[in-house]
C-alpha cells in the first residue's frame, strides 16, 4: 500500500499532461500511486495515459463513471489505497518536495488535511510572479467565506478517512466545489494545516473554469449556503474580501472592460478598510483594476496574467 494517492481528473488534457505527470515522477518521495481518471477526453490524453501507465506501474488509468471533475475525483477516491490523498489537476504541476512537505505535515496526527503555498504561472512554472499566501493558523470558516487560501484543488491533500466522512465533492458542482466542500470539512470539525512553502504550480487559463467569474459567484452562492447550515454568515467585511479575489481573478485572467474595476468598487464600498488589508494587495489590486481599462489587451496579459 502506497503512503500517498494522487487523484487526476483528465478532461483534453493532452496538451498538458506529460508535464504534469512528470512533476509527480520528480516528487522527492516516491512511495505513492497515481490514479488519473480520463473524463470522456475526445483528444489523445487517454492513449497518453496509457502510454505512461506502461512505462510507470505507479500509473492507474480509471475511466470515469459519471461526468465532471467532481465525479472524477469521487470515483479516484473510491479506488485509492493509500492512507493520504491529494489532488492535482491535469494541467497544473507539483513542486518536487510537495510530498516530502505533506510526509511532515501529516505526521503530526491532529493534523487531518494540508496545504501549501500557490504560484501561478503561463508558460513555464519559472516565470511565476504572482505567488498565494497561506494564514498563520488552520483554516476557519469565517476565513474561507473570504477568500479560499487553497486556491486549487491541486493544493490539498488529506486523509483517506476525512474524505471519505465528508462525503466527497457534490458532484452537480463544477464552479466552487472546493469551497464548498472545505467549508463542509471545516464545518465537521476537520484541522486543515498550512504549510509555508510553494508546493502547487498552477497554469493560468483565459478559457479555464476560473475564468467564468458569474459561474464562481453562483458556486460560490452554494457554500454560503453550506456555510449558514453550520452557523456561519459572509459579512460585508467577507464580501468585500471576495470581490477583491474577483477582481485579481479578472485581471489575472485578462478579461476586458471595466469588469476588475467594477468588482473593486464593489468590494471598497462594502468595507474599505478590510478592501485594502494588506495594502499590498488590496491596493495593488485597486490600482490594477484602475489602469486595466486604458491599456492594450496584451499588455494587460503581459501584467497580469502571471
């Protein structure tokens, strides 16, 4: 039995895949399982799993039994033998020593899932600029209602047990089912752990899931809803939080107009103070979403989108 199960849900990811599945080849821990869970991809990414389940017996190759990313990673989950699972998606990538990190994290055994630090990058996981940070504590409810400190599902790892009391992902969810889902492990009692390291690369998309901001505010309308089942209500000070992320996420994924603008008035509106905490981001944030709408659209890529 494996240490660790790496669950990657694949949907026409052929572009991207031997990459991602060459970071977990470099992983400095080698004891784990790969269980890459082809989505109905119409493009080659299943012969390219195939081929590298021939030459990797670490390799599983699953064939999703219902549809989405959620499904997908339910279904990786039922068939993982390791005592710890983690997640990455089929375009991002892990930093070599993520499992060596989480092999830390996880021998304290209070401590029931894990995450690290994010960069987040176009073309080569080097070129990253932009960098998540993590909170000084376990995650809270009230904390995510803000802004997700996780940021991807490539970034939490977690016990086989926890996952399975959680229920797993909600499957009619594509857009904030990691949200929803950490609010419901928080909400049970879960200690998720951050770790001050950059574990996860993740590759920006302009057409990613992401990338729809109205699809993000409707997922995100569901974990409130989650939230409020255990006590928990989003404040103006939460919200205005949430917009900033909006707007970082709108300039990041390069969308046009005055749409990053609008969502940071928004957010200063509700809570200016809380808006520009830390002032780093809350008024680089401000800034960016004031000079976006008069440049050009690539060079708002080239400054934002790392």
């Amino acid at each position: 039995m494996p240490r660790f199960s790496i669950i990657v849900p694949c949907y026409q990811a052929a572009a991207t895949i031997a990459d991602t599945l060459a970071s977990l080849r470099a992983q400095t821990v080698t004891d784990w399982e790969a269980l890459c869970v082809d989505d109905g991809s119409t493009d080659a990414t299943y012969a390219l799993l195939r081929t590298a389940a021939a030459t990797d017996p670490r390799i599983r190759v699953l064939e999703n039994p219902g549809k989405g990313p959620s499904e997908a990673r339910n279904h990786g989950a039922t068939q993982a033998t390791a005592e710890i699972l983690a997640f990455c998606d089929a375009d991002d990538l892990w930093a070599p020593n993520k499992l060596a990190a989480l092999e830390s994290a996880f021998a304290d055994p209070a401590c029931d899932a894990a995450f690290g630090r994010v960069s987040f990058f176009e073309r080569r996981a080097e070129d990253a600029r932009s960098i998540s940070s993590v909170p000084a504590g376990p995650l809270s409810v009230p904390l995510l209602l803000g802004e997700n400190p996780v940021c991807t599902m490539s970034n939490i790892a977690l016990r086989a047990s926890v996952f399975a009391r959680s229920g797993g992902l909600r499957r009619e969810m594509v857009h904030n089912e990691d949200l929803e889902w950490l609010i419901r492990l928080v909400g049970m009692g879960a200690r998720i752990d951050p770790v001050d390291q950059t574990l996860v690369h993740y590759r920006v998309s302009t057409s990613g899931l992401s990338a729809d901001l109205e699809a993000m505010r409707a997922g995100r309308a569901m974990a409130l809803e989650s939230a409020a089942r255990f006590g928990f209500r989003a404040d103006a000070h939460a919200e205005a939080v949430h917009l900033r992320y909006l707007a970082r996420r709108a300039l990041r994924v390069g969308l046009g107009g005055t749409t990053a603008l609008g969502l940071a008035l928004r957010g200063l509106a509700l809570a200016p103070a809380r808006f520009l905490t830390p002032m780093h981001r809350g008024c680089g944030t401000l800034a960016g979403a004031l000079i976006a709408p008069a440049l050009p659209a690539p060079m708002r890529r080239a400054l934002f989108s790392r």
